[in-house]
C-alpha cells in the first residue's frame, strides 16, 4: 500500500532552455516551484535543507538541487560508483506506475550513477528483481553539473551551499520506459533525496515521506510529478 502524502509537484514548462551551469534565481527558473527535502530517517544525525527545482521542454528535463550542508565529503568520481557514501543527492522518476523507475544518484562533485529498476519489488525497501545498470553510451546523455569541482578527500566540517545540475533527454526514458515524453493526463511519480553515509555525520532524508526503514527503493512512496 502507497504511504498516504498530499505532496505532489507541477513541472512548469520553459520556452527557453536553462542549460548547464545557470543559477538557481536565474530568469530562466525564477517562476519554478520549490520543493524542500524534509522527512529524514531516525537514525540522521545531521539534517541538511536540500531544496529542489525542474522544468521541461519537448526533449528534455531540468533539474537543480541547492544543498546547504556541512560535514562534507566526496571521493568518488568514476560513473556508476556507490556515490550514496559520499556527500549525495538523488532523483527516481518512475513515468508510468505500472512499470519499473530510473534512479540517478549523484555526489557533490558530479559523479553518477544511474539504473532502471525493471521490476519492483513487493517487499519494503527490498531491491528490485532485475536492475539495469544504464551503459556509458546512455548515461552520457544525462548531463551533470555541480558548482564544487574536484574531489573532498578529508572533510570539510564547516557550513557549505553547493548546487548540482542536471539534464535528462526524455530519449532516454523511452529507452527504459517507453514514455516517449510527459502527458499532462499522465501524471509521473517521483522521489528526491540527500545522503551521505561515510561522513562524520551520517544523514538519509527523501522529500515524500517512506514507508518504513532507510532504503530509498520503495516506489509506493513516491508522489506525484505533474507536467503543465
């Protein structure tokens, strides 16, 4: 059973393409809706404000988190790592409800890793049946911007405000989906996150509240994302 949310989120569509590298009160986004990431998990002993923004167009969509955090770490650089131990935030976008969800996890510095998870599983929080791990050649089309550049081997303890950036073709959700792109009478379902697990202050929060434990994997949790 779906966890009980009022929490949805409207994608305002733009006439002009924010692109890579752009501010999060830029023209180009000023009239997008925020979302905050609020609900942590018990056991976070640190609760950074992580807020959210998207917008589409006919091929793509936009996202942008601004992340005020502290105790920051980031280690990992190589595509696919486990970039959720470094200082990190996600997005899982699940366009048709009766089919799998493609999870993008993505650390301070911009390093991603991205699956769709074909099959979800019936247990709470359990991992899907088969997942696929996107190959180079689509997880290339997803382009990543972060405004802190190289890695944080030892950490940074003190407050820090860090925005990351991101691209998604709707070419590549109809690669895993067959969405071929958003229907206003096709609402998507939608999760977002911060995490860090391997710095001095450990945290999970996701923004539609979990149905039960840590894992992030639990599609009856999202809510929904409509396109205007």
């Amino acid at each position: 059973m779906a966890v009980t949310s009022t929490l949805s989120y409207v994608v305002l569509k733009t006439r002009k393409q924010p692109g890579i590298g752009g501010k999060w009160k830029s023209p180009d986004r000023i009239h997008a809706e925020e979302l905050s990431i609020n609900y942590f998990c018990d056991d976070s002993t640190f609760k950074p404000q992580t807020d959210v923004k998207l917008l589409y167009d006919d091929k793509q969509l936009y996202g942008v988190f601004r992340v005020r955090d502290q105790y920051v770490l980031c280690r990992e650089t190589e595509y696919q790592a486990d970039v959720t131990r470094d200082t990190c935030v996600a997005a899982y976008f699940q366009p048709d409800p009766e089919k799998g969800y493609l999870a993008l996890e993505m650390n301070c510095c911009g390093a991603l890793r991205a699956r769709y998870y074909e099959e979800p599983s019936d247990a709470i929080g359990a991992l899907t049946g088969k997942i696929i791990h996107l190959p180079w050649r689509d997880g290339y089309k997803i382009r990543v911007y972060t405004s802190h550049f190289g890695t944080v081997e030892s950490e940074i303890a003190e407050p820090l405000t860090w925005y990351l950036e991101f691209v998604i073709p709707f070419s590549v959700f109809e690669t895993y989906t067959g969405i071929v792109k958003p229907l206003r009478q096709h609402p998507w379902r939608v999760n977002f996150y911060k995490c860090a697990s391997s710095c001095s202050h450990p945290h999970r929060a996701s923004w539609a509240p979990l149905e039960s434990g840590v894992s992030f994997h639990q599609p009856d949790s999202f809510a929904p994302l409509y396109f205007s």
